[in-house]
C-alpha cells in the first residue's frame, strides 16, 4: 500500500510546479529577422527569440526566464566563425548565445554613458566581429572574447554598416555613405570620408523559409501588450490598455492562448478599434464579455464580437460633441444581477451609466463626478477606472489623474456616491497626490488604493464618516526604539492584488513587486529585474490563480508570473484533499515541499514517526511549505514524515505523510 500511495503523489508532482518558480508569456508572432546556421534556425519574432531545428521539427523559445538576460530583442546574427548568435535588446544590453545553449552577457554597452544615440540600428558580421550600427557610430564586437574592441564615434546615425574589400562603409539616412580604409585608425573621424548617397540595403527576408516558420507554433500569446488583467474560472483573460494599437482581449487557458475577435471590427462599425482598457466577465453567462476604449464599449460573445456601443446608440458621449473617435469609457462592471456599469470619463454631461440585462441603458448623473478639469471645461472627471464592486454590493472607482485625484463609492441601490478627495492618515497627515491608479479590497472588507506617494486604505467604519481616516500601516523598526515607517511610504503604487492568505501584491512603477504579510507589518518579497526573473519594474496589473497560487504581472515587457505558496483554503480537510508534493523527496531536490488542501490559517505541525517536532507554522491560505529541513537548519534524515493539521479553531484536520529519501 505504501508503494502505490508513494506513486499516486509522485504522479500529481509532475503537474504541480515548484513554489519559487517562475514563467514568462512571450509572443512569437509577427517575424522580423531570421538566422540559419546549418539544421537551426534563429528567429526574431515580436521581440524574442526561437529556435527551430528542421532536423526534427522540435522548437525551443527563450525568454528572460529561461536563459537569456533581458527583454525585447532588436536584433539578431549568426556569427559563422565563432559559432555564436549575437542577440542586441532595445536597451543596448547584448548577449552572445551559441548553439549548445550557453550564453555570455555584455553589459559594458547597455551601461556605459554616453552623450550620443546608442540605439542599434542594425548587425554585420564579418569573420569573429560583430560591428553594430548604432546611433551615433559603429561598436565593434569580437565575438570569440566576448568583448566590445572599439568603438567608433562619427557623430552621426548610422543605419547599416557593410565591408568591401580595404574598406569599412557607415550608410547614414541623413548623411549618406561614408567609408575608410580599415588600415587607419578609425577612431579618427578625418579618416572617414563620404563615399556616395544613401541607398537603402535591408536584408530581405527568404520568403520560402519564412512561409515554413508560419506554420509552426511556438506557442505564446499574439502580443506583448498586457494592462489590465483578471483570472476567472480557471482562465487568465488580459487586454491591451489605453493604446491607439487594434485593441485586444487574450485569454490563457490550460497552456493555450486564443485572442477574441479583433479584425474586421473597424469595417463594421465605422470606427478604429483602439486598445481595451479594460472588460469584465458577465457573472450569469461567462461567454458574455464586455470591454471598454476611448471609443466606447464593445460587447463579445464566445469571443466574437456582436456590437459596438458609442454616441449613436447609447447615453455614452464624445467629450467634445464633435470628434466622435474620442468616446472614452475606461471603467466597467458587472453587478451580480448581471447589469453592467460604466464610467464615461471628459462627458459633457455623462458620467456614471448601466446597460440592463433588458439591453436598456440609464444614466445617473452626479455633480461629485463632474468638475473642471484642466484643458476640459464643465466636463465628468478626466481619468475614471479601476471599478470594483466589493464584498457590500458597492461600487468603488477612481479618478487617475493629476487635476482630482481622488476615490469613490457609488451604491448602485440607492444612487449614492461619496467622494474622497482628501486623504488624511490617522496622524492627522493630509496628502496631496499626483495620482491614484488603484483600489482593491482586502479579506478583512478594508478598501486599499495605490497612490504615488504609497498605499492607504479605509476601514468600513470609516465609509459613511463626514471627516474619513485613510490608515497608513505603521511598520516598526524593531531596532530597540518606538520608531516606525510607513509601509511602502514613497512608492508609486500602480497595483493591489490579494492572495488566499490575505497577504498584498504590491505592483509598482519603477520599483517592481512587493509582497506583504496579511498583518501588513512584514514585507515577504520585493521583487525586481536586478534580484528575479521579473520582466519589468513597471507593473501594470496582477492576477492570482488562488488554485495554484501562481501570480501574473503584466509590465511594460510583457507577462510573467512567480508561482507563490498561497492557494485557496479548503472548508475542510481529510485525506482527499489535503497532499503535499513532490512526494517522495528525492535526494536532488532542494526546493520547497507544498502541503496543499489546508483551511485558512490552519497549524502545521511536521514530526517523525516517533513524534518528534520538526517543523511548525501556519498556512497561507491552503498551503504550507516546507524546507525539507529541521529546526537546526539541518535536512532531515531519510524517512516518513507526518503533517498534522487542526484549524485556527483548534479542531483537529488530518494527517498527511511525506516520504524523504536522502
């Protein structure tokens, strides 16, 4: 019985990534540059990389996760002679990759300053040299040392660089051609002399080749534009953002992405379809999707689209009354009864509406929501969005922008709206912000918002006062004095998501992820590019499985996601629900080890089988993990190890084993 019980969880292993792990979701869709080097092929594809092997048909894509040392490729070549692809990154950061798989990182480009344009225009290789044309000259790159030889500065953009015969040319757009004889010092500009008039020379794609890679799926979603996301029945769905680029919605789905309907949408309704800022999921029908832009709301149904709302047929108003492809609604939400509201943001009149399930729309007007705002006179606030509708049945949003910032709540029973235009900490301290991007509710019913100065939120008790309180966590120092800081005091708090076990994901812009304990005095993780895999500092939205635990960010170079030790808790536990994997543990694993299935906050107690305590704590949400080692720091002897569980109650759970095999 021990055998196959072993073999049962050893299966569910396979399926259940490692607590710490991370992964990114690049696209491979739109092809720019390829590279052949004998059976593989390099492709650059909507600034990453992949490579197919048309030996065996098998492709292999690479991201920041999974080897390479940053984000959005510009360029890429095949140095034949070192055996090396050279890839170039939007921000000047280059690594060396080879076809075994090892990669080198040249920074000394990417951080050396300079008073010039560093932009890479485009690579030539000759022999083990890799000369980059760059915006202020050529960088010469010997591919074999890994190391940048020269640089030269010719004081001006040069698109491409070729060799013939003696002679090194830089072609300029603006300048033309000019060359020098590769036996003088280049550095020295007077050698450089003009040759003939610019003639443009990009490398043409094979076209045979690129029909093939066509046909191939290296997986991803189509694009990299992630803003706005939200994880619902076992799918991440993601839109685009505030963008003049053809909106989108991708949905991620057991591994598999689909796009909704994005082409033909401007024929049909007569207007461009820009970016969707944002949409949601109609509660009594998840096939129904609505989403909003600067041009209105668009209904989807199985991801087709079915109609477009704008001035012409609904109370939603062009904010001058005459450009009527600035229509702009940021803000949506179903209620529970399936009606949606919408925020119509610089409306001459408009500001709050609701689309019944009857297909009958009404606005609310309310005189909090329309103010002067800057350049836009006698108009609804400039920036509304972030609606939530909380655990109460209200309405929160807020006005993102620098003329109001500021925070509301709307009672769509009674038709009442508070406004929050002042922020005062329980000090007394009043805040004048630039911006509020954000607002979410905790599992205590608090409303938290992110600003640029931090993160506050609003016990309920404060809700309805006349002269409202905003917390702002006290973290003390701990270092022998009464002092303390404020939480994340400073931080430009972009978004607030949160887990199974109350903790908050911070999102930024500029200083990446924070994870903070469900207390809010502990801060668990700060999250970087310099310190993880994270992508970007820029967060635009997180999502959370709460099934898994695993945690997205869209950023500013995509999607990624840290699979964290949170889950949904269980209401109760016995031995059908309650595992812990991997099982058995295996002498090379070092990682953690996940008891999943727990309630929420439950106590964890590991011991041997003779009852000695080797571990204790509580879980985060429905999971607990374990290091694999004892109180003393040491790893454990080889073994079954018992996991007892009983609830924040007290009452008694059940009994989990893990084997160790050492």
């Amino acid at each position: 019985m021990a055998i196959v019980w072993f073999s049962c969880f050893a299966a569910i292993t396979t399926k259940a990534a490692s607590i710490g792990t991370w992964n990114a979701y690049m696209a491979y869709h739109d092809i720019t540059e390829i590279e052949q080097t004998g059976h593989l092929v390099y492709v650059l594809a909507s600034k990453s990389l992949y490579v197919y092997n048309t030996n065996d048909q098998s492709i292999q894509t690479f991201d920041k996760v999974n080897l390479l040392n940053d984000c959005n490729i510009a360029h890429i070549a095949w140095c034949k002679d070192a055996k090396i692809l050279i890839i170039v990154y939007e921000n000047q950061n280059i690594d060396l990759l080879d076809n075994n798989n090892d990669i080198i990182n040249i920074s000394d480009y990417y951080s050396k300053s300079l008073t010039g344009n560093k932009t890479v225009n485009s690579i030539y290789i000759d022999g083990i040299y890799a000369y980059l044309a760059a915006g202020f000259g050529i960088v010469k790159i010997n591919m074999s040392k890994a190391e940048i030889s020269d640089s030269y500065n010719l004081g001006f953009n040069v698109n491409y660089v070729y060799i013939e015969g003696d002679y090194i040319y830089a072609s300029s757009k603006q300048r033309g051609t000019y060359r020098a004889n590769m036996s003088t010092n280049l550095l020295d500009n007077t050698n450089w002399t003009w040759a003939s008039a610019f003639v443009d020379k990009a490398k043409p794609l094979d076209q045979q080749l690129l029909a093939t890679l066509k046909t191939l799926k290296p997986g991803g979603p189509q694009t990299n534009d992630f803003s706005f996301m939200k994880f619902y029945n076992g799918q991440l769905y993601t839109s685009n953002g505030l963008t003049d680029k053809t909106g989108n919605i991708q949905v991620l789905k057991d591994d598999e992405w689909s796009m909704f309907q994005n082409q033909n949408i401007t024929q049909t309704t007569g207007y461009t379809f820009p970016g969707i800022v944002c949409f949601d999921i109609d509660p009594l029908d998840e096939t129904h999707v609505f989403g909003c832009s600067r041009n209105g709301v668009y209904e989807f149904r199985n991801g087709e689209f079915v109609k477009h709302y704008n001035h012409k047929n609904s109370p939603i108003e062009i904010f001058d009354g005459i450009h009527d492809e600035y229509e702009l609604v940021e803000a949506l939400k179903f209620d529970n009864e399936g009606n949606l509201w919408c925020l119509n943001s610089q409306a001459p009149n408009q500001c709050i509406l609701k689309l019944d399930r009857g297909g009958k729309w009404e606005s609310f007007h309310h005189s909090e929501l329309m103010k002067l705002n800057d350049d836009v006179d006698n108009k609804s606030l400039a920036t509304l969005e972030r609606m939530i509708l909380d655990s109460r049945n209200l309405l929160w949003f807020v006005n993102d922008h620098w003329n109001l910032p500021s925070l509301y709540c709307y009672n769509p029973n009674t038709d009442e709206i508070t406004a929050y235009t002042k922020i005062t900490n329980q000090d007394a301290t009043s805040y004048s912000f630039d911006y509020i991007h954000c607002v979410k509710e905790d599992k205590s019913g608090r409303i938290w918002i992110g600003t640029n100065v931090g993160p506050f939120y609003l016990e309920p008790s404060e809700f309805n006062s006349s002269d409202p309180v905003f917390t702002q966590v006290k973290v003390p120092r701990n270092d022998g004095t009464n002092y303390a800081d404020y939480l994340l005091s400073g931080v430009d708090i972009s978004a607030i998501a949160v887990d199974a076990g109350g903790r908050k994901w911070f999102g930024t812009y500029g200083n990446g992820v924070y994870l903070i304990s469900e207390d809010n005095l502990t801060q668990l993780q700060h999250f970087t590019t310099s310190n993880s895999k994270l992508i970007s500092d820029n967060i635009e939205d997180i999502a959370i499985n709460d099934k898994t635990g695993e945690v997205y960010f869209a950023t500013s170079n995509g999607l990624c996601s840290y699979m964290s030790d949170a889950t949904t808790p269980n209401e109760e536990m016995n031995k059908d629900n309650v595992y812990a994997y991997p099982n058995p543990v295996t002498p090379e694993y070092t990682g953690l080890i996940t008891i999943v299935g727990l309630s929420y906050n439950a106590d964890i107690k590991i011991v041997t089988s003779s009852g000695q305590l080797i571990a204790e704590g509580r879980s985060n949400g429905g999971s607990f993990t374990w290091n694999g080692r004892d109180k003393e720091g040491k790893r454990v002897a080889s073994g079954v190890y018992m996991v007892m569980s009983s609830t924040q109650e007290g009452k008694k759970g059940t009994v989990c084993k893990i084997a160790v095999v050492n």
